[in-house]
C-alpha cells in the first residue's frame, strides 16, 4: 500500500510540474506537449487512486514548489536540469541551442516529440 502511495504521490508531483511548465512555456507545440504529459499523469495517478482505500491529498513539496516558482521567472530550458532531477517528462526537447531548438533537434538526428506517445518514456523499455 505505502508503494502505491509513493506512486500516486509521485504521478501526482508529475502533473504539478507539467502543468507549471506548460504554463511557462512560449512555444504552443511544447506547451501542448507538457500538457498532454500533465494530462496522462493524472491519468495514471487516477488509475493508482484506485488501489487505495482513500485517496490523499497531493499538498506539492517545498521543492515542487521553488521550482514552480522559478518556472515563472526564468523559464523551462533554464530549469531544464533541476525538472529532469524532478523526473519530469518530457524535458529533453530543451536540449540544444536556445534559438530554435526543435530545428536544431531535427538536424542533429532528434526529432522533438509532438505527442505524449512519441517521448520516449512513453514507449516500453528494452531493458532488463
């Protein structure tokens, strides 16, 4: 019970973070894309939901919330390591240079995801 907990707990987190980095985000396409990871997060916190007896209340860690918070200010791609220490999905489209990153993406062989579906995370792993 406690593991499915700190799964909720952690899917939850998740949305958090993606709704806060699709609110700071400029370019539509990626903020659509954090978005939808927000969206499919609390899907599956919903589904995890439902393997508890009662469901608690996500009340975001103060780290959670320092990061929201300097979202606002700076923007994702400056946040782009502490949001990957977050375990937030999604945030190699930031990878790159700042100026037109999803082209340079495209020219170094690494399309940016468009969809929830095409982040990697979002594919079975191959390892064992």
């Amino acid at each position: 019970m406690e593991d499915t907990v700190e799964r909720w707990r952690s899917e939850k987190t998740a949305a958090y973070l993606s709704v806060a980095v699709a609110a700071a985000e400029p370019d539509p396409t990626r903020a659509k894309l954090f978005g939808d990871m927000a969206a499919s997060a609390e899907q599956q916190a919903g589904i995890l939901a439902k393997d508890l007896k009662q469901t608690p209340v996500l009340t975001p860690s103060p780290r959670s919330r320092i990061t929201v918070f300097l979202l606002g200010i700076v923007g994702p791609r400056a946040m782009r390591h502490v949001l990957s220490a977050s375990k937030v999905r999604g945030v190699s489209v930031y990878r790159g240079k700042a100026t037109e990153a999803s082209a340079d993406a495209e020219a170094e062989g690494h399309p940016m995801p468009t969809s929830v579906e095409d982040h990697p995370s979002a594919r079975p792993s191959r390892h064992f």
